[in-house]
C-alpha cells in the first residue's frame, strides 16, 4: 500500500473565537485546511489542521515541505515518517506547532481503516468513555461564567473549567462565584492562559485549594519551568502545564525532570499527532503522572483525541469546549456525549466522523493536490 494523493482544501470560517486581548492587532480568523491523503488500494486518510491567523502559511507548508514527504511512502512507515518530519522542522526553523500532527492523525486513519478497527481498538483499548468537563471561553462578566457552567451543569455535564481572564483578583472571584453556584460535589478547574507571577500563581493556587478545585492549568507560560518547579513544589493542587511546549514528548520530558507539572497536557494537533501524544502519554504513566488530553478546538480532531485517551489510563477527562457550534466545523453532527455526561468513542473503522464536504467546498478558497505521476494542482 502506497500513498499516491495528497490534497488540502483551505476553508475560511470569517469569524475569530477568542477576545481582542489575545487577538493583537493582527486578524485571527480559525480557519481550517482539511488534509486527504488516498493510497494506491483507495483508502483515504482525514485529518483537519487547525489554520488560524494565516491559512496560506498552513496550507504552503502543508503543500511544499510536507506533502513531497509522503509520496509513494507506505503509511504504515507512521514512525520513520514522523522522524523525517522531525528532522525539516529542524532544518525549516520549526513548522507552526499544529501542522506535522494532522498527517500523522490521516496516516493512523489510513491504518486503522485498513484493518477494519476503530482507532482507539487499533492503538489498544483500555476502554469505550470518559466524563466530559465543558470547557468556556474567555467572558466579561463573572455572571457570564457562573451562567455558563450551570447551563451545561442543567445538560448532565458534571465538571466545568473556567477560562478566566485576569487579572489574577479578578479570576479569584470566578472561582469563588463558581463554587458558590455549582455546590460543593460540582467538578471545578481554572485555565488562566496566564502570565502571573510566581506570588500570584501562589494566592490562587491556595485559593483553589481551599475550594477544592480538580487542577490548576497554565498560570505561566510553559516555558518558565523554575517558576512551575516553584509552584509544584508551594502547593497541593495539581499544576497541569506543557500544553504549548514544543519539543513533543523531548519538550515534555524537561517538564517532568524538573518537577515543574503535576499533570502534562498533549493533543493531536499541538503535539504531532497520534504518536507525539501517545509518546508523552506513555513517558507521564511511566513516571506516575496523568496525561490530561486537550481540545484541538476541532470536533473531528477532538474525536481522535477521544480514541486516544480510550487507549490509555492515565487521562481521566476529555476536554469539550464549548459552545460546541462554534468548534464543530467542518464536521457533521455532533459530539457523542449522553444526558450523563459521559462520551462514547465511536466503533466506524479508523476515526468514525463525517465531515461536510458540501461546506468544505463552498467555503473553500484554495484546493491543492499533490500526485504521485507528478500532477500538482
């Protein structure tokens, strides 16, 4: 089996998800480019790369340094490929982090679509569901995200992490609004996408404690590692850090050496796929720790992080962020999550998701293929 197609379709959504904040002055469209890889047998590979604030950069990547990779490869190579990649991104000056992920993502669904298996029973089941914790955005009010929490709390949906938005005094009062509506058995965590300062990240911290929050996510920025080794150390809450660490599990692994994450975080667009995330999920169970796995703010791609956290047992939630319609493109239909709160993997060989090619097509702006005769569009 050979892979004898490579194309992506570079999809514009004209709308930006996150606060101007985070924005800057540059424009921050999601977009997305959706990547197929068709073998010689026509077995296609799915993935989607997340594109935002410049899909040309996704899309140019994709086509010139990674697609002439994978030509007339065998898919089954995931590994020899997945180090090749390693190596352009040295010798590149680093692709953006969410890029070599989705091919090795479309390389699995090949494989697993191949031997008639879902992914999560082609990597190994350990088990079909996990509860699911609502995941917000960044809001302007505390009332926003108390509203938001007992929305999804009245849907079965058990556990909320908040998104705060600093500065630190005020995230304090989200978690105590939070505490105060949700009731004491309700599942609470906090994400600051922060830059406290070590003092700051303490008072939270034992805040946190005190009101008996799950885990305490990114108050620095994941490369300050002293000040998470300073922070593991101070309290009692588990600090969950390494979302954004490059490096992949080598990145990772720094983290845990230092002492500086109670509990890592991967994903399969942010840490080079299914085999970058299962690398640092099996390096944090060697060690004791979990591998809590994160939203790739894609619902296909967020499915795949479902079949591989149903093929470990160190991840004890999957992360739905939400509202779900603002992440479920270029999907169909939703997320599999019942009245109890809990999400079901699916059992379709490789990844067991449709996407909208109607849409894909209607709002694409750019299509390129790659050929193994040599044709490229």
């Amino acid at each position: 089996m050979r892979i004898v197609k490579f194309e992506t379709w570079w999809v514009q959504r004209n709308e930006c998800l996150f606060d101007g904040k985070r924005q800057g002055k540059s424009q921050m469209p999601w977009d997305v480019v959706v990547v197929k890889l068709t073998t010689d047998n026509g077995i296609e590979g799915i993935a989607t790369a997340l594109a935002a604030r410049s899909g040309a950069v996704t899309e140019a990547y994709l086509q010139d340094n990674i697609g002439p990779i994978l030509m007339g490869r065998d898919p089954y190579d995931r590994e020899a490929i997945w180090h090749e990649l390693w190596n352009v991104d040295r010798h590149l000056g680093f692709f953006p982090v969410y890029l070599p992920g989705p091919v090795d993502v479309a390389l699995w669904d090949i494989a697993a679509k191949a031997a008639g298996l879902p992914l999560y029973k082609y990597m190994g089941a350990c088990r079909t569901q996990l509860p699911v914790y609502a995941s917000g955005l960044f809001h302007e009010t505390v009332q926003q995200y108390v509203d938001e929490a007992l929305h999804y709390k009245s849907l079965g949906i058990n556990a909320y992490k908040a998104h705060p938005p600093g500065p630190y005094q005020l995230d304090m009062k989200i978690h105590q609004a939070l505490r105060d509506a949700l009731g004491d058995e309700h599942v609470l965590l906090t994400d600051p996408v922060a830059e406290y300062s070590l003092d700051e990240a303490i008072k939270v911290g034992r805040q946190l404690e005190r009101l008996n929050y799950l885990w305490f996510e990114e108050p620095f920025r994941d490369f300050e590692v002293n000040k998470y080794r300073q922070l593991c150390a101070a309290l009692d809450i588990p600090v969950a850090a390494t979302e954004t660490t490059r490096g992949c599990h080598w990145g990772v692994a720094q983290s845990i050496a230092n002492d500086a994450a109670d509990i890592v975080r991967a994903d399969v667009s942010w840490k080079n796929g299914i085999t970058g995330t299962l690398k640092i999920a099996h390096l944090a169970e060697a060690f004791g720790l979990r591998c809590e796995i994160h939203t790739t703010t894609m619902n296909y791609m967020d499915l795949v992080n479902l079949h591989v956290s149903c093929a470990i047992r160190n991840c004890e939630y999957f992360e739905y962020f939400v509202p779900e319609e603002q992440f479920r493109f270029p999907m169909k239909g939703q997320l599999p999550i019942d009245a109890q709160g809990m999400i079901t993997v699916p059992e379709a060989p490789g990844v067991g998701a449709e996407l909208d090619w109607e849409l894909i097509h209607r709002q694409c702006v750019s299509y390129k293929i790659i050929e193994e005769q040599g044709g490229e569009g």
